[in-house]
C-alpha cells in the first residue's frame, strides 16, 4: 500500500512569496507613464512688483519610469518642487510656459507631459505709504465701564503693496482684541491685519496698545446755553427757552474735567422767513461724552 503524501502549508506559503515577489519585481522593471501633481513655487520676485496672481500650489504632469522609480517617487516624504523664475517680470499680465528645466525630478524619471503648461501673472508696481493703525476691538468692558483712549505705538505704520490699490488705503486694523468684560486699564502686543489680496507687507507687524478703561460717571448741566446760526442780520430774533439741562455720561476722568463752554447746542435759522417755529437743537459734543437726556427736546423760535 503506499503511503499518501501530505500537504506541506509552509512550504506552500513560502513558494508562493517568492512567486509573488518576482512577479513584482518583473512588474516594477517595466516602463509606466504616471500622472502627478508637483508642488509648485515661485522664486526671485521683484522688488519693485508685486505679484497679483495667487500661484497654484501644485501644477499636473505626466512622468515617466520604472515602477520601482514611480513607487519609490510616490513613498517620498519630500516631493521635488516645480520652480518658476519670475525675476524678469514686468507690469501687466506676463504668461509663462513651464518647460523641463522647471522641474526637480530625480535623474531615473523623465518628465513626460505638461498638461497645461501656460500660467498667467499679473504683476503691478510696488508702492508705499505711511497708514494709521486702528484697535479692532470685540466684546465689551465690564458693566458701568468704559474705554476712555487707546493709546496705539506705534500709531503709524509703513504700508507696502500694489500701486493702484494702495491709495485708496489710509488705515489699518490689529487683529480682534477682547475687552473681556475689563474693569481695569489693560494693554497687550497684537498683530497687524493686512489688506485683502496678495502681496502685502506690513512695517512693522504688529502694535502694542494700552487701554485706558474708567468707571462711567454721569453729570448734569441745568443751564446750558442755546446759540442760534445762520441768524438774519436785520429782523429780531428770540429763542425760548434761553437754556437746556443736558445730562450727560463718560469716563470719570473726562467728565471730572468737561468744561460747559465745549458743549455747543444750535438751533439753525438758515432760510427761515418770518414767523414762529418749534424747532429741535443740534448738540455737538466732546468725543467719548454720550447724552442721556436733553430738556426740552424742541424751542419756539420768533423771527420777526
């Protein structure tokens, strides 16, 4: 009787790795044509330009190897770069055509096919101009108080960018600060935003502010007085009544010091005839003084 020969498991599996393994090395030998996107940069910008056109992060293109190449190209943590010179740029629209010397490719991978390989720039003169910094401010201090002044430093800075929109800009904004329910003066070192679009450049960066916050102190005035503008020169005029009572709020410091001369409260006369009229006052006040309440909110007026 013979003997019935088992089926070895190891054996098998093994003949099959080594199987497996020359099929992909057989497979890898081969020649293959591989689509990929390619990080892409610019380099050598001018000074004296800038570049409106936001470049594309990564441009496609067709490259050529053996699998194990295109394997070993994919599995690598550090891509090669496409490089576009753009030293020789002039204003206006400037089209390039991005040939095999942009490319960074290690030397056992062609570069086959660029797909579209023309990219349009726009560039436009650089210009600068000295600009106001502005505190971008969120939330609020807390309840019954206020900010009496932002002290800003530096309160100018150097604003670079292109020609054409840059004089239409005389400001710009920190990022948000939070006045986080303050009660107390406060200051901090914030970063500068720059305006929309490409090719900024902000001098300095960023700005320190000090935030001056008071207590709010209220205070009446019982007799303000009443001016009249744009009055005739020849005909008689009478207001009543000849006073207001203004009460008004702001930072203690500032209301401590308000003199009652800075407050101007008008009624204008201009292109009134003759006659009796119920008019309202136009009241100006300092910067930082809110109104609360104006008695009374209309005067008679008798131009005779």
């Amino acid at each position: 009787m013979k003997k019935r020969m088992g089926f070895d498991l190891p054996v098998a599996a093994l003949a099959l790795l080594i199987a497996l393994l020359l099929w992909f090395h057989v497979a890898t030998e081969k020649e293959y044509i591989r689509e990929v996107d390619i990080p892409f940069t610019v380099a050598n910008e001018p000074q004296e330009l800038v570049l409106l056109t936001t470049p594309p992060s990564t441009v496609r293109a067709r490259i050529g190897g053996t699998g194990k190449e295109l394997l070993k190209y994919s599995m690598a943590r550090e891509r090669r770069f496409c490089t576009l010179d753009i030293s020789g740029a002039r204003r206006g629209e400037v089209v390039y055509s991005l040939e095999e010397e942009n490319f960074e490719l290690p030397s056992d991978l062609d570069l086959v096919e660029v797909p579209d390989n023309l990219l349009a720039f726009r560039f436009e003169r650089r210009a600068k101009r000295s600009v106001r910094v502005k505190a971008n401010t969120v939330g609020s201090t807390r309840e019954g108080y206020t900010v009496l002044k932002e002290i800003i430093e530096p309160e100018r800075i150097s604003l670079s960018g292109p020609e054409n929109l840059l004089r239409n800009i005389d400001a710009v904004d920190t990022e948000p600060v939070d006045l986080g329910n303050r009660s107390k003066p406060f200051e901090t070192v914030t970063r500068l935003v720059p305006p929309e679009g490409a090719g900024w450049q902000l001098t300095p960066g960023s700005v320190h502010i000090e935030f001056l916050v008071e207590k709010i102190f209220a205070a009446t005035y019982d007799s303000v007085s009443v001016n009249l503008r744009n009055r005739p020169d020849t005909r008689p005029v009478s207001v009543s009544p000849r006073f207001i009572k203004l009460t008004l709020s702001g930072a203690e410091s500032m209301m401590r010091e308000l003199d009652v001369i800075r407050l101007v409260v008008e009624i204008d006369l201009e292109n009134l005839r003759t006659g009796e009229y119920s008019l309202p006052a136009r009241i100006k006040l300092p910067e930082g003084v809110s109104l609360i309440s104006a008695v009374p909110k209309r005067f008679n007026v008798v131009i005779q």
